[in-house]
C-alpha cells in the first residue's frame, strides 16, 4: 500500500481533515487526530509507516504481539505502527474505520453535532 492509498481511505470519512502542523501529517476529526505520519527530519516524511488508534489498549498489545502491527515511537497505549509495504487495502479501511470512530465517538456531542455524519458502524463489530 502506498502513503497515496492510505491517504484516500483516511479522506473518505466524513469531516476528515489532513493537517501537516510540521511534525505530523495528522488525519483529523473535530481536531482530533486518528492517523498521521511521522517525518524522519525537517526535508521528509517517513511514509513507509503510519500510527492509527485501535478501539483499546488490549487490542493493540495483540496486534503488536502477533505482528500484524508494530509499537510506534512517541506514542502510548492503544496507539498502534502500520507498515504500508505489509499491509493491505482492506485491512487499512479495517484499522483507520476503527481509528476514526474511535476518535469520533470521544469528541463532545457539541463537536459531533457540528460534523457531518458518520457512516453507521458498530464499534465492537469492527
């Protein structure tokens, strides 16, 4: 998968904004980031990796423990690495849906109502 690719999935959710505050690429939603890349110094993105939030902690330990994802830099708990060489297109909508209604869901409801709507998921289902 290509940073491109990714990218499109990220833009496909309703309200999702890329931001690029100079140390992230960071997909948002109401403010709140559910995807970014890194940049491996000032002149380059490192678009061989991207972090999305998983739905809890628990889940992202056995995503890491299996190696289906790895552990990123900088980041804590149920924050997972996705390596786009290894990854496919299907499990990256998988992983960011999970991200973005992750984040969705934490905003306020005065945020969220500002918003445009979801797609109706069930967070467990995913």
């Amino acid at each position: 998968m290509t940073r491109a690719q990714f990218d499109t999935l990220c833009a496909a959710h309703p309200g999702a904004v890329l931001s690029c505050p100079g140390e992230l690429d960071a997909w948002k939603i109401g403010g709140k980031m559910f995807a970014c890349f890194g940049h491996t110094d000032q002149r380059a993105t490192n678009d061989d990796h991207a972090v999305v939030r998983c739905a809890d902690t628990e889940m992202a330990r056995m995503l890491i423990e299996t190696g289906a994802a790895g552990k990123p830099a900088y980041f804590r708990g149920a924050w997972v690495r996705l390596d786009l060489a290894s990854l496919d297109e299907s499990e990256a909508a998988h992983r960011i849906a999970v991200s973005y209604d992750t984040i969705r869901a934490g905003l306020t409801k005065k945020m969220q109502a500002t918003l445009p709507a979801a797609a109706r998921r069930d967070l467990e289902a995913l």
